[in-house]
C-alpha cells in the first residue's frame, strides 16, 4: 500500500515538472530579467513660447541627433535599467480608539537608473548630455521652458519568443544626472558604459492604463 502510495506521488511530482518545465518554455513562461527593450522619446526642444527659447544651440543638435539614428542606438544599447515603483503615501488616521489607521493621501515615484554601453564616438554619452542641456541654455544660465526638456521612456519586457508581454510609459522624463566616468589602465579588457539618473512626472503601465485619459489639469493646460 505504501509502495503504491510512492508510486502515485513519484507520478504527480513528475508531472508537475513536466507542466512547470513546459511553462518555461511556452509564451506564458518565466519572465527574465534580461529580455527587455528600452525606446527614448526625447524632447525636441522647441515646444516651449517665449524669449530666448531659440538661442539654446542644443536645440538644433538635438534635432540632427534625432535624424540619424542616434536616438534608437542608444535604447538598444541600454544594459540595465529599472522598471519604476509606485509608493502611496500616507498619513495616520488617530481620530479612532485603539492602532492608528494608515490613510493614503497621495502617491509618489523615485528616480530611475539607467547604465548604457558607450560606442566609440561617446555619441551616447553626448546624446544624454544634449538632453540634459535643454534644460539649461549654457550661454546664458538661463533655465529653459520644461516642455522643452521633456520626454518619455517606454521600458518592455519580452517573453522567449522575443514578444512584448509587459511595459511601462515614464511621462515627462529628463535625465537629472548623468554620473561621472570612470578611466584607467587597469580596466584593459572592460568596456566604457554612462549611467544616468532619469527624474519624471508620473509612470503608467501600457497594459489597462495606456488608453486611460490625461488629467483633467493637464488638458486643459493644452
């Protein structure tokens, strides 16, 4: 009796390998961490009225870095980055007897880091840093317009078959720092990589939220 009891669940424990093995394998798989694609919407730079708006010359680099592929070359070369957080902030509910309740009052986002492998040229370093510059016009010290240097990130992750199964929109993006880099003769046989720090607005995913309608603030702002 025992000895079939073993049987059966030898079976069931095989079967279930074979149902979690093949999970693995099928579109509705294990998501790795390492089968993503990251698309950079930057600013134009020229959405913003008002004086002195067209004398940053970063403006029209921008605009050429735009044209020729730069742009899409340094999204493929993104090799880590985070999908955002969310976090409810809350404050203590003590009109009660006995715990306080935690009541959410609003919601907040942190920052996201993001490292991307450098060519030759540096073109990825100088991309990130001319979009950083539309932020500031460096021959005047003068603060740009803030939808001039905004932007948006689209992050997806992929299942085995290299499809889109997931992803978020970070809304009104720009990069806030772009880290020091490091060099050395010591480093012979690593490769050169930026790491940037990307502040924004809010995100939302492109699963139930993408289609969802903008605040009512912000329509009537256009």
């Amino acid at each position: 009796m025992a000895k079939g009891f073993g049987g059966l669940v030898e079976t069931l424990a095989y079967g279930t390998l074979n149902e979690f093995l093949g999970m693995g394998r099928s579109s509705d798989g294990i998501s790795r961490p390492n089968k993503y694609e990251v698309t950079l919407f930057p600013p134009t730079g020229s959405k913003g009225v008002g004086a002195g708006r067209s004398n940053n010359i970063f403006t029209s680099i921008m605009g050429e870095l735009l044209g020729d592929g730069t742009v899409r070359a340094t999204g493929l070369k993104c090799e880590s980055i985070s999908l955002p957080g969310r976090n409810i902030d809350t404050v203590d509910d003590t009109n009660i007897y006995g715990p306080n309740r935690k009541i959410a009052s609003g919601y907040s986002f942190g920052d996201i880091e993001a490292t991307f492998q450098c060519s030759s040229d540096m073109k990825e370093k100088k991309y990130l840093e001319t979009w950083q510059r539309l932020a500031y016009n460096p021959q005047t010290w003068a603060m740009g317009y803030y939808d001039d240097y905004v932007g948006s990130i689209q992050i997806h992750t992929l299942d085995e078959q290299n499809e889109k199964r997931y992803g978020v929109e970070i809304v009104e993006a720009y990069p806030k720092t772009i880290a020091a880099q490091s060099l050395g003769y010591a480093t012979l046989n690593s490769y050169q990589t930026i790491s940037c720090t990307f502040t924004y607005r809010y995100w939302k995913n492109l699963t139930d939220e993408a289609n969802l309608p903008k605040p009512l603030i912000d329509r009537i702002a256009e």
